[in-house]
C-alpha cells in the first residue's frame, strides 16, 4: 500500500508518456495492490476485461466518437416477479414448470445487478470499488451460464433445482437468513465428514456408510457447479442490498 501511495504521488504522467500509457501503469499499480503476486484468476481476467471496455471508451471521447453504451432494458418489479415465479419454492410444483420459473427468475435477478452496475459506472467512472464491482458481475455472467444452459435444455439435476428454486423463493419474500440456509445446505450438505479413521482392524468404524459418495456435497464434485453456486451466491447478496427488508431477516445487515 506505501509504494502505491509513493507512485501515485508522482507525477499523472512521465515524460514522453501518452494518456493511454499512464492509464496502463496505474492500473497495473492498482491490480497488484488488489492481486498481489498470485496467478491469473478468473476475476484478474474480468477486471483486464473491464479495463480494456474502459480504455476504449476513453480513446473514443478523446477523438470525438460517440461511446456506445448498453441499452437499458425495462426490468419486471420484485413485486411483479412474485406473481410471475408463483409456486417456485412449492413442493408439489412440476419440475418442468420449475425449470422455466427458475431460470426466468436469475435471469431477472442478475440483468438487474448488471444494470445496477452500468448506472454506477456511467455515475462514478474511474472509482475501482464500481470497477471491482463490473468485474465480479462479469465473472458471474461466464459462471452462470453453464447453469442457464442446463435449465433451458432442461438437464440440471433435481437435487440442486428444487434447492435452487427455493433460494429463489426466500429472496422473492426478502428471506436472505432462509436463502442463505439453504445456500448453505446445497453447497457443503450435511454430509459427515471422514475425521480420523474409518476402519479399525476388521469392524468397520460406526456410521462408515455416510461416509460415501451419495451424501457427499454436490459442489465438491463438479467444478462448473461449484462456479455457479459462487454466482448464486453473490446474486444473494446483491439482492439484500438491492431490495432491503427488515434487519431481522439478513445476514450481516449492513456489512
């Protein structure tokens, strides 16, 4: 943190330095305050994916081009969206229904973070924390599609999609408590975990049977599910924030 303070201390621009050049080097400056030494990462690849949209659009207003900015679409209300996803979180609803409910649903959820994004962007343009924010709606963008994917064709297994429906359901009455239990319940599971050892000569350790694959938590299987749940994850969040509701029923209220 010193030596970004010290380097932005100097001079905006060295000698001989375009205005697209000192942008670089203080956006190199801010991702290894952000990043550190670490590998590439999905989100290090989202923010470059952001920098590179922002540089373009600045180039553009510097030679007088008009920037093209994403059309704002106009998005159902929560209220209205509780009339539309009728039944989601229901045990008796039909797994078809659900399939095109749920996906209907993330769809909306997400399209609205997203364009929450734009609006802070196009209003506070230049400040990392919104940058931050854009990166981690486009890494969210790539990880749920797999999981649009899976739901238009009508594949994603119905163990996570009644699980899914019903975090829906919580967050749709402003429950983020019960979303996040259930969040958490589809993510880790209640399966018992191997501490210690598991057979002992020849009888076999008490419980050993649920120990195995059938109780084991989805996301530890698959790495594409393990994105997805991520992504859900922070639409959670973004909805606690977005549509606030008494403290009583979040998590971390105001966090």
């Amino acid at each position: 943190m010193d030596f970004l303070k010290a380097e932005l201390a100097r001079k905006k621009a060295l000698f001989g330095e375009t205005l697209a050049e000192t942008y670089k080097r203080l956006r190199s400056l801010e991702m290894q305050e952000s990043f550190g030494s670490k590998s590439q990462t999905d989100f290090k690849s989202a923010m470059e994916k952001i920098d590179q949209e922002y540089l373009k659009a600045m180039m553009m207003e510097l030679h007088g081009d008009k920037v093209e900015r994403k059309e704002v679409k106009v998005l159902a209300t929560i209220e209205e969206m509780l009339v539309t996803c009728k039944g989601i979180d229901a045990p008796d609803t039909s797994t078809d229904t659900l399939y095109v409910i749920v996906r209907q649903f993330y769809r909306w959820l997400f399209e609205t973070w997203e364009q929450n994004g734009e609006r802070k962007f196009r209003e506070c343009e230049g400040d990392l924390s919104v940058k931050l924010e854009r990166a981690k709606i486009k890494q969210a963008e790539d990880y749920l599609k797999p999981l649009f994917r899976s739901l238009r064709k009508k594949e994603l297994d119905e163990i996570l999609l009644r699980p899914f429906g019903e975090i829906a359901g919580a967050l749709l009455k402003k429950d983020y408590i019960g979303a996040n239990d259930v969040y958490l319940r589809t993510a880790i599971g209640n399966a018992a975990w191997p501490i210690g050892v598991t057979m002992v000569g020849i009888h076999a350790r008490t419980g050993r049977e649920k120990l195995f694959a059938h109780n084991v938590a989805h996301v530890l299987n698959d790495e594409c599910q393990r994105k997805y749940l991520q992504a859900i994850k922070r639409l959670i969040t973004f909805a606690q924030r977005y549509f606030p509701t008494d403290p009583s029923k979040c998590v971390e209220y105001n966090a």
